[in-house]
C-alpha cells in the first residue's frame, strides 16, 4: 500500500516541472473577486438578509462574508463557547438597533 505516494523511480503521474508561476489565485484577487460580486449583487445580498432574523444575518455575514474581508480572526473568537458567543450576538442585535 502506498497510502498515496508516488512509486520509487519514474511514476508517469509525477508533474516534475511543477505548477505554473500564476496558476493560482492570489488572496487580493480572491478580496477583489468577491468585493466585485457583492456590489453587483448588493440588492439581492441586501433583500435576502432583510428576509433572514437577525441571528441569521449575523451568523451569515460572520461566517461567510467578512473572512474575505478581514485579517484571520484570532483565537479569542475561535475559541468562544457556544452560550459566549449566543451573548455576542445578542449583545450586538441590542446594538444595531439603535442605529
């Protein structure tokens, strides 16, 4: 068994030039990408949010638009227990709705 290693010697599958300069996409293009698709989208992304709670919305926003935004979060929010962060959240809701 090989557990997914190539074979000793010459293994036909090998890619032994490497992966071609520029083939992947950089993080700024990823930013840019989805900063493009969102103000493309802004009233679509705008209603759909509006249909969803507010729990809902702030999950969303959380765990899929501002990691494409933002610097990594660090571990402190990471780490927050279940009840912790059900208290963030409210906390910010009580927030937003003064504005």
């Amino acid at each position: 068994m090989t557990k997914g290693q190539f074979k000793k010697g010459h293994d036909p599958r090998r890619n032994l030039k490497g992966r071609p300069r520029g083939s992947q996409s950089t993080a700024e293009q990823v930013r840019g990408w989805i900063t493009y698709l969102i103000e493309k989208n802004w009233p679509r992304l705008e209603a759909a949010l509006d249909s969803m709670s507010d729990k809902e919305a702030a999950f969303f926003i959380a765990q899929y638009l501002l990691k494409h935004k933002l610097p990594a979060p660090m571990d402190e929010v990471m780490r927050l227990s279940d009840s912790d962060f059900e208290r963030l959240i409210r906390t910010l809701e009580e927030r937003t709705k003064t504005f």
